[in-house]
C-alpha cells in the first residue's frame, strides 16, 4: 500500500555558505503512524515535531535558519511504501547553484 502525504509548508533548509542540505516537511494534521513507522529510525530523518520532519541529504543538519524559511517548494509530495519512501520536489525556484548542490544518486 502507498500512502500520498500532501504537505503544507515546506521549506529547503540550508547550510551557512546556502547549499541544499535537506528539506523540512511540515503537515498541519500531523503524519500518520504508518508514515512515522516508515520513517522513524532513520538517520536522515528526524521528527521535530509532530507534525514536522526534516530530512536531511547530507550528515551535516547544521542549517541556518534566516536561509531556511523562504517556503519557495511549489509541488511537494511524500509517497510512503512499507519502509521505503519517494520525495517529489519542485525545483523551480531554485538558484543553479542551489541544484547543483543537492546530492544525486541513481
């Protein structure tokens, strides 16, 4: 079963020389316990709060806050599948050296 989880404020968060380090995901009902067991455990995902989780590309969580607040996600998805899960992020309105500083894996 895959559950879509729609989210309501999302934000890039970003480090201090403004690379992409994550991404934090904020829903105004809170995740559902399917979703927290999908994702709880892991070390690049951290609930802050109940209806708030970062995910993180890199080891690094050191973001900065003035830099991490802007909500510039258009389309944002989180599809959840037993213990894997699939981001859909819009990009659009990142700057090219924000892209390129996201992580790629194939």
């Amino acid at each position: 079963m895959v559950f879509l989880i729609d989210i309501a404020n999302n934000h890039w968060l970003r480090n201090e020389i403004g690379e992409v380090i994550g991404i934090r995901y904020t829903r105004l009902k809170g995740f559902q316990p399917v979703v927290k067991e999908a994702l709880n455990g892991l070390y690049y995902a951290i609930f802050t709060h109940k209806k708030i989780i970062e995910i993180y590309f890199y080891s690094k969580r050191d973001y900065k806050a003035e830099t991490s607040n802007d909500q510039d996600i258009g389309i944002c998805k989180l599809y959840v599948s037993g213990n894997s899960y699939a981001i859909l992020l819009d990009i659009l309105y990142l700057t090219n050296d924000e892209f390129l500083s996201i992580p790629i894996k194939a």
